[in-house]
C-alpha cells in the first residue's frame, strides 16, 4: 500500500485574505468533517468582512456542499448563515428548472437519434454525489456527435431557445477549428445551453474524440429518464484541465475531483491517462491543490513527484493569481483590465504550462494568433488556416463597432 498524506493534520490555511481562507475551511469541512472544526473556527475569528464571505461561499458554488455544513456547525454569525440559507432556496429551484429542460432536450435528442452526452452540471452532480442539487451549476452542457450539430441546434430552436445576437454558432464540421460550442438562450426561462462538439477549443490539448467518449459512456437518471455521460474513469483529467485553466475560480471542481480521487487506484488510472496525453504534471499539480486547499489524503508519492517538477511549481503559483485582489468573490467584469490580464495572461500562462510540449505549443500559439469568433465568421479552407492571424485585427474591429 502507498503512503497517503492525511491533509487535514499537517495543511495549514492557505495565506490568503481571512474572508477567503474561511471559505477555503469551508470547503475542507465540506469534504473532511470534523477534523477541520479546529481550523474553520480559527478562520472565524479573523474574518472583517461576512458579506464578502457569503458571496465568496456563492462565488465558489458551494451553496449545496459547504452551505449545508456551516449551518449545522453554526460556524458564523447569525445574519450569515440567515443568508447562506436565503441563497438555498433559489439554487434549488434553478436546479430543478435546469434538470426539466434537460430532460425536455435530452428527449428531443433521443427522439433524433443524435448521440449525445451531457456534461458537468446536474449529471455530474448525481454521478458524483447522487443528489442534483449538490453542485451549483450555471448552465446545461451537452455535448453532440459533430456530424449532427445543425441538427441539434435546429432541435433547440424548437424548444425556444435562441443564440445571443453577440453569439455565433458553430461553423460547419469540416471547416477547421471552429469554436467548442454555441450558446443557446431559452426565450422565457433564460436558461443557458451551451451545445459542444468537443472538449476544448483547441483539440491538442485533450484530444480525445467523441466515439471514444460515447463507446465508454455512462448513465444516470435524471427526472426519471435515463440520460448519457461521461465514463467515471476519464472524469478526472477532463475536470482537471477545465478547473486548472480556469485557475480554480471555483472550488466546486476541486471538491468534486476529491470526490473522484479518493483511493490508490483512482489516482494510478487518472496520472496513467494524463502521462499517456503529456499532462502528467496538470496531475501532479491536482494532487498538491488537493492537499494544500482541501487538506485531502494524497498518495505521499504523487506530492514527491509533484514537487520534483517545474511546471507543477509554476501551476502552483499562477493559479493562486485567481485568488489575489479585494474583489476575489465576483467574477471581473467584461471589459474590464483585471478580465483581460486573467484571461489573456494568467489562463494562457497556465495552458501553456499543462502541456509543455513542443507540438502542443506550436498548436496553441496558432490558435492564440487568431480567434474562434474569426473561425465561425470567416470560414477559411484547412489550407488557409495560417491567414486567420492576418484576419483578426479585422474581426476584431467589426465585434466592437456593432
């Protein structure tokens, strides 16, 4: 047997503000009991501002896992935890209006025999937690075999749904990269489905394709209908490479990568999976995040080999950027500087560290040169993909004077 490190002994807070180291104790008590009380009341007593600890816990989406559990140990004042269970009510009704357009759409498909897989979200949260309501997600992602994309989308405007006028769907399946996914707006509801063709933007970075993921798919019940998802086995670097990339804006998908690493073989199958696509450090990287935020057990040789690699150092401090700032609890908004430098500086720098591989660089830094709003706009043939560069300024110029 190999040696687990037993996080909730030996790993302090993280040192960030105390508002938000709160709310990192939050999520350790909602993954490991008890063993963190001693820790979350000590966070307790340095917190200034709650109002920023509540909307950190929604931030977070912790409202169904971590919510639950500081009501019951009473660990805030009183109009805290008043508002934390305020925000319960209406998180349960959007996830039971997103659970019955799911099952609305997931029927439509079925009916189209168009071969689907739906991602994240409600799925995941009954895969992982058996309760719908446990995750606090935002939107509904499907997942479509690429040769029946129009025929899904066409599917969604009978449901109602509509694309956003500052949207664009995806181009056609043979032209290129175009952009992962479209997003579809329900008329009446405002119910957000973002129909994917894969799982990245750019295919290097996690190529796996889609009669892959669907021959080793898995089921869940959903409004009593049974519905396709993502095998158990390939959820962990899938949840990885999403959280990572994101720079763990929200603790929810660290929770739920506990939830999937939590013996020996589950962690030998996940950094087997990661080796074999050159993202084996992504993976270190989630076995010190695991232990270092959420004081989870981690086998003591994924933390040796961890610290023995450059690019999980560089991961370990540029996804602390996300967690800098008086304003870490809301995303930046659009068109802000801080928005910019998190997305096109600190996620790129990230991407770049996942993958440190000569042939993904050369991928990515061409796809970075041009713009996936370029790609569905200006259909350009396979051939001509190396004019999307010359392209962007122009694409650019005619998004912002619409």
């Amino acid at each position: 047997m190999k040696t687990r490190v037993e996080g909730e002994n030996v790993a302090p807070l993280p040192d960030f503000s105390p508002e938000l180291r709160f709310v990192f104790a939050a999520a350790r008590l909602a993954v490991g009991g008890d063993a963190v009380m001693a820790q979350l009341h000590c966070a307790e007593a340095e917190v200034g501002d709650w109002e920023a600890v509540a909307r950190g816990i929604v931030h977070h989406g912790l409202v169904g896992l971590a919510a639950p559990a500081l009501l019951r140990a009473k660990a805030a004042p009183a109009a805290t935890l008043a508002a934390l269970d305020a925000e319960r009510s209406p998180h349960v009704v959007g996830v039971m209006s997103r659970l019955f357009e799911l099952v609305r759409i997931a029927r439509a498909l079925k009916a189209a025999r168009i071969r689907h897989l739906f991602i994240k979200g409600i799925a995941l949260s009954i895969q992982l937690y058996g309760d719908p309501v446990m995750r606090a997600g935002r939107d509904i992602d499907v997942l479509v075999e690429r040769s029946r994309i129009r025929d899904a989308e066409a599917i969604l405007l009978d449901l109602g749904y509509e694309l956003p006028t500052h949207c664009t769907a995806a181009a056609e399946p043979t032209e290129g990269e175009p952009p992962k996914e479209s997003g579809w707006v329900h008329g009446e509801s405002r119910i957000l489905v973002e129909l994917h063709d894969r799982l990245c933007d750019n295919h290097a970075l996690l190529p796996w394709d889609f009669e892959m993921l669907w021959t080793e798919r898995e089921t869940v019940t959903i409004g009593g209908m049974t519905v396709p998802t993502m095998a158990r086995r390939r959820l962990p670097v899938y949840l990885a490479v999403h959280g990572i990339r994101h720079g763990w804006q929200r603790l929810l998908w660290l929770i739920d990568l506990a939830a999937l690493l939590d013996r020996d073989a589950a962690w030998d199958d996940a950094l087997d999976d990661a080796a074999a696509l050159g993202l084996e450090g992504m993976m270190l990287h989630v076995g010190w995040a695991l232990h270092h935020w959420l004081a989870r057990p981690v086998p003591s040789d994924v933390l040796a080999r961890g610290r023995r690699r450059l690019e999980v150092r560089l991961l370990n401090r540029l996804v602390a950027r996300f967690h800098n700032g008086p304003r870490w609890y809301e995303m930046a908004p659009r068109g802000s500087v801080r928005r910019f430098i998190d997305g096109s500086v600190w996620s790129r720098s990230i991407t770049y560290t996942m993958k440190p591989t000569r042939a993904f660089w050369s991928s990515q830094l061409a796809f970075d040169l041009s713009s996936p709003q370029d790609r569905a706009a200006f259909a350009l043939p396979a051939r001509l993909g190396w004019m999307y560069p010359l392209i962007r300024p122009f694409g650019w110029a005619i998004r912002r004077l619409r």
